[in-house]
C-alpha cells in the first residue's frame, strides 16, 4: 500500500515562494515515478512535474523556470520548490507515485496565491 502525505501548502503573495513536501517510504521515492498535480473547484486535475526514479524531471510549460520538482531518499520525501507565484498557481497540490499501471495520490495540500 502507497501511502502519500502533502504538507508545506498555504497563503502566499504573488511573487512569492512556496515548497511542498511529500513523504512517503524510502522505496516509493527511490522505484516510483513521482509527481505533483493540481486541481481547482469544477476543473480536471491538472499535471505539474514529474521526477524519475533516476531523477530525470519534466514540467508543465507553465512551470517551466518557476517550478523545482526535487527528491530526497534519505528523508523518503519529494519536493515542489514553487517561485514566483501567480494566482493562477491557487490550487489543490497533490503528490503522486506511479509504477507500471498503479498510480496512487496523497490528499493534497491547499496553495492560495493571493495579496
């Protein structure tokens, strides 16, 4: 069983820095493809970034030089360095970890970029 939990969201200005975290177990960050995804009321959710096992990463467009997806085994948790925030960044965060056909999700962490 994969077991995902999100924390580091909350209130941040526009232009500001946020990170999440997702902590899980040693094996899941180090064989699992992880991610972050985000979600907003009435929307579909939305994919962010994705880091390898071999720690390869990809983004979004959108996230593309604001966005840090990172991975600590030691500490079995993955990261989201979020920089320069727009509001259009407010949403649910959610950390994912995927292997062959299973993908599994945390419960998320509110992001709310606002002034």
């Amino acid at each position: 069983q994969v077991q995902l939990r999100e924390s580091g969201g909350g209130l941040v200005q526009p232009g500001g820095s946020l990170t999440l975290s997702c902590t899980t177990s040693m094996e899941i960050v180090t064989t699992y493809t992880m991610g972050w995804y985000r979600q907003t009321p009435g929307t579909v959710r939305e994919w962010v970034a994705t880091i390898t096992p071999s720690g390869s990463t990809n983004y979004v467009d959108d996230a593309k030089g604001r966005f840090f997806v990172s991975k600590d085994a030691a500490k079995k948790t993955l990261y989201l360095q979020m920089n320069s925030l727009k509001s259009e960044d407010t949403a649910v965060y959610y950390c994912s970890a995927r292997r062959a056909l299973d993908t599994s999700w945390g419960q998320g962490t509110k992001v709310t970029v606002s002034s």
